[in-house]
C-alpha cells in the first residue's frame, strides 16, 4: 500500500505542484528529481520513472530519451558521491526559495547547479539567528555543529526548515547533511 500512495502523491505533485504566489513557480518535482530508475511495486516492475510517465503521456510535448534530460542522484543512494547527495537535498527540500531571486530575505541559492563557493551560505555567518551556536555559520565546513543550515533543518518549530507541511525532523536528511558538512574542508 506504501508503494501505490506514494506512487500517487508523486504523480499528483508532478501534474498539479503546490503553486506559490511568493515563489513564482510550482513547488513540485522537476524533471533532474524523476530521472531514474523506479520500482513500481504494485507490478514489480522498474523502469525510467521519466520514460513511464513520458510513455503514459503525462507531458504536453514528449520528453524522448531520459539520456538527454538532466539528472541528480538520490540523496539517499549510498553509491553516489556524498555531496552529489548532499546537494541534492538542499535542491530538493530547500532550493524551492533559496535560490537566486527567491522569496527570502536570506540571499543563499541552494540549487544542485550552483558551486559551493556561490551558494552564498558556506562560511558565512548567518543573518537570520544564530540559535547560540558558537561562532556560527551557515555551513561552517567541517563543523556541523556549527552550522545553522542543520541547526534549522533538525528544529521543529517556528525557525525549521524547511517552513511548511511537517512536523516530524528527517532524521536521514539531517545525517547525511551532518556528513556532508563534516567533509568539508574548504568553500570550494
């Protein structure tokens, strides 16, 4: 039953979104997040999540070979590199307003596509609270615990991230930022 309600709430946030106002775009899925391999369990199947829905005509102009769209890994598939991974989080949960241009008044971009040394929030003291943290940054390399980027996204109160639709701390996302952030020996 998992399978088949996920299954659904993906097609249903792909097709529809979450259209924002503030952000000027639908807080869905994109195209780099389905480009993969996807076990449909209710057939035992797995096939190019992109292809199926391609191939189901979910798209108003048919997107040809997945080869050709662009692509980020699963944050949580062990075999990519670790700040791939990591990157694909903070696109995933977090890019959606922090990105250039976006409807915070912290200027970070969080997108996959961006470098670090760009992102506007590595070794760089944070504006928007430092919840006691000692010489806080918002992604101190090296120093998780230094960090407000893990600080928000571990809280679950009126200063989590991300803001909205949860009250529960992913507790997978927070240690593989943790990791990421450990790794990290410079901005670059």
């Amino acid at each position: 039953m998992d399978g088949i309600v996920l299954e659904l709430f993906l097609v249903a946030t792909f097709i529809g979104g979450l259209t924002s106002g503030l952000a000027g775009f639908a807080l869905g899925l994109e195209t780099a997040q389905l480009n993969h391999d996807f076990l449909y369990k209710s057939t035992g199947r797995t096939a190019n999540e992109l292809r199926t829905l391609d191939q189901i005509v979910m798209f108003p102009t048919p997107l040809g070979d997945p080869a050709l769209q662009p692509k980020m890994p699963d944050p949580f598939d062990a075999t990519a590199p670790l700040a791939d991974r990591a990157r694909a989080y903070l696109h995933t949960n977090c890019a959606q307003c922090h990105r250039t241009n976006g409807p915070t008044s912290v200027s970070m971009d969080l997108r996959y596509s961006t470098a670090l040394a760009n992102m506007g929030a590595c070794d760089v003291t944070p504006t928007a609270g430092d919840f006691g943290l000692n010489n806080a940054r918002i992604i101190a390399p090296g120093a998780p615990d230094r960090s407000v980027l893990v600080t928000r996204v571990d809280r679950r109160d009126a200063s989590q991230m991300p803001p909205l639709a949860t009250t529960v701390k992913d507790t997978a996302g927070i240690a593989l930022l943790r990791d990421w952030i450990t790794s990290l020996t410079a901005c670059m």
